[in-house]
C-alpha cells in the first residue's frame, strides 16, 4: 500500500496564502539617516532611524496609528548628528521638532518609540525634542530607552493615554535660559500630561520655570523621582498616583505649584522631599499620604523639620484615604 503523505511545509500553503491575502506578510522598514523633512511628512509601518531627523518650522510631521520608530544607537562623533553636541541637542539620535508632531495612535494601534538595539537600554537614543514648537500632540504612544522620552523647551505640547518605561527621564521641559539668540529664548513650555503611565525610568517628571497640567496618571516605580518641579513653575498637579519612587515629589525653589487631590504614598525614600535651595514654603494639603499617623506621615516627609535651612512642607488638611485618580 502507498501511503499519500505531504511534506508538512505544503500543508501549510494554504495557510501562508491567507495570511498574505490578508496583508499579514512583513512589511519592509524604511531607513532613514540625518536628515532635514522639508515638506509635511506622514510616516507609517516600522521606521528605523540612524541619525538626527531635523523638523523646521511650517512643516508637519505626522505618525501613523500603529507605527513603530526604531532608533540605533549612535554617539558624539557621529557624522549622523545635524548640530553640534551642546543643549539642548542630544549626542544620540533624536527628533527635532521646530515645526509640528502628530503622534496621535488608537487604543488599538498605539504608535511606539524604542530603541533598534538587540538589547535595549536607557538612553540608546536622545529624545523627542521639542524647540519653541506649537500644536503638538502624543497620544496613544509607547516611548522606551531615550535618554528624554520627551524634551521641551519653550514648546506646548499635549501627552496623553502614553506609558513611558526605561528612559533616562521621561519628560522633562523648560523655559530656555541659556541661548539668547534661539527663538525660543525666554518662552517657557506648556505641557499637559494626562492619563499615561510612567514606570521604571530614572525619572518621571522634570518641570522648570515653565506651565503644566499633569492629571490622571500613574507614576511608579522610578528610580530617582516621580516628579521633580523647580523655580516658577505653575503646574496644577492633581489626581495622580504616585508610588515606590525614590522620592514621590521633590521641590527646588518651587512656586506657583497646585499640589492637591494625589495619592502619595509607599515611596522608598520620601513621600515629599524638598531640596536645600527652597527656602519658602510648599503648600501640599490634600493629599493622601498613605496613612493619618503623624509620626508616620513626619517619617516620609523631608523639610525644616529635618533640616532647619529649608522650608516646611504644609500638609493639613490631610485627606483620610485616597482619591479616584483614574479619569473615567
């Protein structure tokens, strides 16, 4: 008797033909070096990013839903860098954004920024780098291993339903006080930050001398600090939560800051911290702290109390449990 027996890889024709019907097939990365997008831009599929892509002012770049940018690892002495290695431009490669992003992804088609490394790390590449820019927008995105996830300076951009893991520090944005010569000189950045997460980095949240919203997330997890104000910054921080960071909020010669309605808590070192420099009060009433013992609460607090050169954090009224942060 002959026995009618197919090689298992043509059994499997079938299925290979509907799965490229169906566009299942790999689709090609586009690779691009340094260069300069010099008219409105959409990318999509998977794009792997080998050098400093420069977005001059007037032109739009725009991210597909489910689009994937792989950055490689480059240094200081690469050729693939546009401008020289000085702030507020990064040794690695990055996104320099004078014009306008688009990064707006689906809950089901997130866009993703990571590292093209076999083994990623933090700060394989430098950041989305925002330069006196308007009208931005990051949406639905994962960002991984930048140095700055996302960098803003005098810049106005909206982040939000975004999860940012493994970065140096995830955002972090200020008024330019360095290069009076840049358009941007003086202007501070206006940054609104709601319902993402920021897990695992080396820090959350940097604010100086420039505006925020920050609501609805979730900060945990971060080596150093959740988040991190300094000088004149009116940020209105509110129903966030943050827990196990370093320090959970850490203040440097803050004012204009609305701290309320957080829970903080179980942070390993400080629930609220104030660095040596402050030397006025901090207004951080509201808040859940973890718990209603005073003894406790004092532990995880670091102000006059501990250091008589610095300022007192004021914290009554306590709340006595925690706060719906999550926006429904």
């Amino acid at each position: 008797m002959r026995l009618n027996i197919k090689p298992a890889w043509i059994k499997l024709l079938p299925l290979f033909a509907l799965l490229a019907a169906s566009g299942c097939q790999q689709q090609q990365a586009t690779e691009l070096a340094r260069q300069t997008i010099d008219q409105d831009t959409t990318w999509s599929g998977t794009v792997v990013i080998s050098g400093d892509i420069y977005v001059p002012p007037g032109v739009t770049l725009t991210i597909a839903p489910g689009t994937v940018v792989k950055f490689k690892k480059i240094d200081e002495k690469s050729d693939q860098n546009l401008f020289d290695i000085d702030s507020p431009y990064y040794p690695e490669a990055e996104l320099i954004i004078r014009g306008r992003l688009i990064a707006r992804g689906t809950p089901d088609k997130q866009i993703v920024f990571t590292s093209a490394e076999m083994r990623p790390n933090p700060a394989d590449w430098g950041a989305i780098n925002f330069l006196g820019s308007e009208g931005n927008v990051v949406e639905y995105a994962k960002i991984y291993c930048a140095y700055n996830g996302i960098h803003a300076h005098g810049s106005e951009v909206r982040v939000t339903n975004s999860e940012f893991a493994r970065n140096g520090v995830a955002i972090s944005f200020k008024k330019e006080e360095e290069a009076p010569d840049a358009p941007w000189f003086g202007r501070p950045s206006d940054l609104t930050i709601t319902s993402s997460v920021f897990s695992k980095n080396k820090g959350a949240i940097g604010c100086r001398n420039s505006r925020a919203e920050i609501l609805h997330n979730e900060i945990r997890e971060n080596k150093f600090f959740g988040i991190w104000p300094k000088e004149d910054c009116p940020a209105v921080i509110r129903f966030n939560e943050i827990t196990e960071n370093d320090r959970g909020i850490y203040l440097y010669q803050v004012q204009g800051m609305i701290l309320e309605q957080n829970n903080i808590y179980n942070n390993r070192g400080y629930e609220i911290a104030i660095a040596e420099a402050q030397d006025f009060p901090v207004n951080a009433a509201n808040n859940w702290l973890g718990t209603t013992d005073p003894a406790k609460i004092a532990e995880k607090l670091f102000d006059k109390n501990d250091d008589p050169e610095v300022a007192e954090i004021q914290i009554q009224p306590l709340l006595d449990k925690p706060v719906q942060w999550k926006n429904k």
